[in-house]
C-alpha cells in the first residue's frame, strides 16, 4: 500500500519552510539516485527492515530508525525484507539549511527515535491535511513541519541517548545551584566543584547540552529574573541590577540588551504600553 500526497505549491514557498511530498510505502522501493535528491528528506522505518547506502557506509534501518538526506547528496536504499514500511517527507524552505544545522543534522545523518508514536502522529496529521486539498493546508502544514522537526530534534538529540541523559543529570547539581544563587558572584571553579569536574570540562559539559558555556547560561538566567523584576515600577534599573548580580549597572544593560534586543528602560517601557504592567 502506497498512501501519498503531492500538493500544489502557490505562495507556501515563500514561507521559511514547507512540504513538498508525504506519504509512507509498506514495501519501499529500491531508490538509487546517484545526483542526490533536490530537496530534503526525512525518512524513518515503521515496520520490517532495509538499508541504506551512502558516503561509503551501509546501514541497517529497523522500527523506530530513520535517515536524514540533505538535498543533491548521492543515495541509496531498498528493502531486505518482504516488507519494509517507511514513513517520508520532503521539503524545502530558505530557514532549513540553518534549522538543520541547529539540531546537529548538517549532513546527512542515521538515526533512532525515542518516541516513534509520537512523531507518527505528527506525520499523520500532516498526510490527512494535505489530502484533503483544502486550500490553506499547506500553510498549516508549513506550522506541523516546523514541529515535526523540532520534536526529530528532542526525541533523537535530546532523549535518545542514555550518554546524553546522564550528562544532564551529571549537570542538574550545577544547574541547581545557579538557579539558586544566581544573584551572587560565581566563579568558573566553584561550578566545576560542585560536580568533581575541571573548568574546561564543565564547559564543554554545558556546550554539549545547551550549546551555552556556562556563563552564558547564567546571564539568561539573571536575565530572566530582571525581566519580572523590570515590571516592578518601584524598582529602579540600577537596584534590579545588583539584585540579579551585577554590581555595574552599565554592564548589566549591555548583557539585557544583547539578550533581549531592548535595553530595560526600553523592554519596562514596551510592557508597561502593552498593559502587561499595571
């Protein structure tokens, strides 16, 4: 069984990103495409067994694995079983190539899902929508694609790997004590302390994990506190300042406005307008 949709593209493509193609095949066919395909392709295994072959590698791809193809990259997959059924989706758009690159997929990449039902349902939604040839369902679908990719990012970077799960816990300890003591002056190697690490692991610990060094981490999450703090009329941008831990008040407005785009005399005075600010 072969259950697919091609919709008509109008403006879609002037959106970030959009589908060109889903559907799922319960016998996949044998594709060979020596020049690549010319848009992106997600591609993952619901039931039987096939490989894949590229850059010199053959892979075996099960229940609950995929592949990414980045567009015009040489390829080649079948099945090995009588039956090999396969979920797919392409798609294009001028924010893909930096949204891939974000998630860890700057090239092509195998794959496992940890929640293969939920990233089903998505694709579902996605296939009954554009089948029904309503006119805006390729806008909405612009919207599913978007969390389509973002929830491929969580459930293979993010909850896929018992060694990615134990390096967020190995830093809750951290993590914790920042957001406790957050309004006082913290060195790189008490962090590191906290945890048994040296400086330079801890912040390739943190780069690893949210891709922040971890200071960084620690101005957003000053930064955060000022944000509730500025909707306080009563306290003055220099006295917000020192209780999020910045005794320079000029530094302080340069760490806000690199974060937030507006300064905090400009981030107060937006939300007191918009009436977030009583």
């Amino acid at each position: 069984m072969h259950d697919f949709s091609y919709p008509i593209l109008n403006d879609e493509v002037t959106l970030p990103m959009y589908v060109i193609g889903i559907g799922s095949i319960d016998t996949e066919w044998h594709v060979t495409r020596n020049e690549g395909f010319p848009y992106y392709q997600v591609i993952y295994c619901v039931r039987g067994q096939g490989k894949l072959l590229i850059d010199g590698h053959e892979y075996t791809i099960e229940p609950g694995m995929g592949f990414y193809l980045p567009k015009d990259y040489p390829h080649e997959y079948f099945a090995t079983q009588e039956i090999w059924e396969t979920h797919w989706i392409t798609y294009d758009g001028r924010e893909i190539p930096e949204l891939m690159k974000t998630m860890s997929f700057p090239t092509w990449r195998v794959f496992s899902i940890s929640n293969l039902s939920a990233m089903d349902a998505i694709f579902k939604k996605m296939l009954y929508l554009l089948k029904t040839g309503y006119y805006y369902s390729g806008h909405q679908c612009s919207v599913m694609l978007y969390q389509f990719l973002l929830d491929l990012n969580r459930y293979v970077n993010l909850q896929n790997s018992p060694n990615e799960s134990y390096k967020l816990k190995q830093l809750q300890p951290v993590i914790d004590f920042i957001d406790r003591n957050y309004m006082q002056e913290i060195e790189l190697k008490q962090l590191a302390a906290i945890i048994g690490l040296s400086p330079q692991y801890l912040c390739r610990l943190f780069k690893e994990c949210f891709n922040l060094r971890p200071f960084e981490y620690l101005a957003r999450r000053r930064i955060q506190e000022a944000k509730t703090l500025l909707l306080q009329e009563q306290l003055t941008v220099n006295e917000i300042a020192s209780k999020v831990g910045y005794n320079d008040c000029s530094y302080f407005c340069a760490v806000f406005k690199k974060n937030e785009m507006l300064s905090p005399a400009e981030f107060r005075a937006l939300h007191k307008k918009t009436g977030l600010q009583q």
